[in-house]
DNA sequence: GATAATGTTCGATC
DNA sequence: AGATCGAACATTAT
C-alpha cells in the first residue's frame, strides 16, 4: 500500500530491471485498471521503450520515446512484479508488459483500486492521475505551505494527506511527521505558525527521506519490485502502536490512537503538543 | 462474521 | 463558494 517513499522505491526498481527494454505487447487483464479504457494501452506500444522514470507524490511516470507518457497509481495494493519466462501470473495479474529478453512486467492489485493511463504527448498534466495533485512532498516550501493552512479549521494531519496542498504523504508517514515535529496532530492547520510550520516542513522532508533510504515500510502487502519488505517498519515510532509505551527516552507516555478525517491516526500525547513543538 | 487495511473521489451538508 | 464529512469503490487478512 504505496506512499511516496514506496512508489520512489518501485521507480528506482524499475529503472534498474527495465532501463530502456523494448515493450514487445501489453496484456490488459482487467479493464478496469487502465484509465481511457483498455484500448487505450494495447494500442501502439508495442515496440516502445521507457526513455525516463519519474514520480510526482504517489504517482509513477513512466516517458515513453514516442513522447507519451505511462502514469501508474497503485493506489491502496497495487504493485510491480518482474517475472521470468516460466514463472506463473500472480493471482491478481491486471495488466502484464512483454519486454525484450523474454521478461514480463505485471501490475498487480488484490483490491483494483489502482490506476494505469496513458496520455498523449505533452497532455500528462490533463490525465485523471496527476491533474488535482500539488507538489511533491519532498520538497516542502515552508512559505507555500503556512499559505495553504493559514485559513482552514481541519486537524492537521487531515491536511498532510490531502494531495493537492503536498504530493505523496499517506495515512502512515503523516502520523510519523507529527510525532517527529512534536504536533498534536488533531491541532487545527491555522493555529500554525511560520515556526512551526518550518520544523513540519523539516520532518516531512526527514521522515520521507529515511523512508525512501530504507525502501519503504512493509506492514502487510507492499513488497518491492524484487519481492522484497521494506526497511522502514522498523523505524515507525507510533504508527500501529496503540498502548505500547513511547520511544523517546524516558517518556512515559503511551501512544494513543483517534480517527482523524476517517483514518487511523496515533500519538504520543505527552510528546505531542497542539500548535507548539517538541524541543 | 465483523472489522480494518499504507488511497482517492463523490455527493450531501454545513 | 468553499470546507468538511461519510460513504463508496473491492478484496483480503485477522
């Protein structure tokens, strides 16, 4: 289940197993998985290659070198899998990419929320994919991000999820930037101010980084390219954590958890302060 | 069987 | 008009 640092690492991976193989046919399995229809993605491939792998928040882009491009998101359980020649489809196959040399590339996705499209030169900010989505969370304007908070009542963990204000965050790493900049993160976006908005804009830029350096957190279904678990789990300070004891070094406090915009959400209530930062 | 799951979008309501 | 909330989407795992 993909947040930014995950589809960062499948980008990664597929730039080094794919690089510039030639996409010999396109198998769609699911219809539903290709935005535009199927159609859409059958058509003209075949003998196309991947000329550079991009990202924007959890939105992969893959640009082909007939100018169009591949935008993929995985949404909650899709994922890339590279198979050898005698290896079987995994149960939930949806689309399947031949290359040259034999391999194929399967998008897979257990629950089919996931979406591939495939937009014509120079109209990929158009598609349903990449239009309502802001910039990348990786780099975090503080002064673009006070502006967009300044005026909205919602708690501010409900902010960093939404896609248009900053790219790529999910339900875990916007737990674990409000434990790591000290917020409560139920504290209303506009009773930020610039200071406090400078250390979330650090810690979302921290906390996204190590991700990526770790490839990712595997809870449950994301694996890499490789078939791999992440490295971040290991590292996650409260997500999951509900009544297990605090991390920080003599903090007595015990991580809670409420429901914020619908999703679980978790927090050191000693360590986490509406609208002030832990030292 | 009920519940929750790392995501987004739509419609209803304020 | 803009903000906000809950339901919906679909499937699996606990």
């Amino acid at each position: 289940m993909p947040e930014l640092p995950e589809v960062e690492t499948m980008r990664r991976d597929l730039q080094k197993a794919v690089g510039r193989k030639v996409i010999t046919a396109v198998e769609v399995l699911d219809p539903k998985a290709v935005a535009g229809g199927p159609d859409s993605l059958t058509t003209g491939l075949a003998g196309r290659h991947v000329r550079s792998y991009d990202r924007r928040g959890k939105v992969l882009i893959l640009r082909l070198d007939d100018g169009r491009t591949l935008l993929l998101h995985p949404r909650m359980t899709g994922r890339f899998q590279l198979l050898r020649p005698h290896d079987e489809l995994p149960r939930h196959a949806r689309v399947v990419f031949h290359l040259s040399g034999g391999q194929r590339l399967v998008f897979e996705d257990p629950r089919r929320f996931g979406r591939v499209e495939l937009r014509p030169a120079g109209e990929e900010e158009a598609g349903t994919l990449l239009c309502r989505i802001g910039p990348d969370a990786t780099r975090c304007d503080a002064d673009r991000l006070r502006e967009a908070l300044r005026r909205r009542r919602t708690p501010i963990k409900a902010l960093l999820l939404d896609q248009t204000i900053l790219a790529g965050i999910g339900n875990i790493y916007a737990s674990e930037i409000c434990y790591r900049c000290g917020l409560d993160p139920r504290t209303p976006s506009h009773a930020l101010r610039l200071p406090e908005v400078r250390q979330l804009a650090a810690a979302t830029e921290a906390v996204l980084s190590e991700g990526i350096a770790l490839r990712g957190t595997t809870i449950s279904d994301y694996r890499t390219v490789g078939g791999r678990s992440g490295g971040f789990q290991k590292r996650l300070a409260v997500y999951g954590r509900e009544g297990e004891i605090c991390l920080r070094a003599g903090c007595p406090g015990r991580i809670q958890r409420v429901v914020l915009a619908g999703r679980s959400t978790y927090f050191c209530s000693h360590c986490q302060r509406k609208g002030r930062r832990r030292k």
